[in-house]
C-alpha cells in the first residue's frame, strides 16, 4: 500500500509549489505592467507627432527651404526685394555714429 504524504510546510517560504505560483504571479504582473507602459509610449510619441503642426507642414510642403521664420508665424511684415534694406538700429549717441549711419528719418532724441 503507497503512502500519501502532504508536503511540510518550510516555515516563511511555504511549499516548492507555493514559492513556484509566487514567481509566475510575479512575472506575469511585470510583464503586464511592461506591456501597458510599452502600450502607453507609444500613444503619447503618436499623439505627439500628430500634433505638432511644424512637423505636418514641413511634410506638406517637402524640402522647401524656410524664407523667413517671422513672416511665416505673421509677426513681421513680408518685405519685397527692393524694400529689403538693412535696418540700422543706433547704439550709439547720435553724436558719434557715422554719417552715412544717420538717416534724417529718425526722430531727435531729447536730452
């Protein structure tokens, strides 16, 4: 006649077959959260790309290269080639900028 034993507990650690289940359970929950995070990335990098507007027009548009960027967005006004003369900002007192730097439309400063 066989004799039937019951596995003896091993005092914290439970069974062979109890630590076995507690490894599967722990594995397959890190693969899980793996998946969701691997799953979360990707809706966020997709979602991303669709909303970046600079990224649609230059698909839109090709490889044409950029005129000018504050024309583009509205802020500056668009000049043509014969308006587009350098603007001279003057950082110096008026005293001691050059001649051909001074422009008579600008206004006096007062002192």
């Amino acid at each position: 006649m066989a004799r039937i034993t019951t596995p003896q507990p091993s005092g914290l650690m439970g069974t062979r077959e109890e630590a076995m289940y507690r490894l599967k359970v722990g594995v397959g929950g890190l693969l899980i959260v793996l998946l969701i995070v691997a799953i979360a990335s990707s809706i966020l990098q997709t979602a991303q790309q669709a909303d970046d507007p600079a990224r649609q027009m230059a698909q839109d548009e090709g490889n044409e290269p950029a005129k000018d960027p504050l024309v583009d967005i509205g802020v500056a006004p668009e000049l043509s080639g014969d308006q587009a003369k350098p603007i001279i900002v003057p950082d110096l007192p008026a005293e001691q900028m050059p001649p051909e730097a001074i422009d008579e439309t600008m206004p006096e400063a007062d002192q």
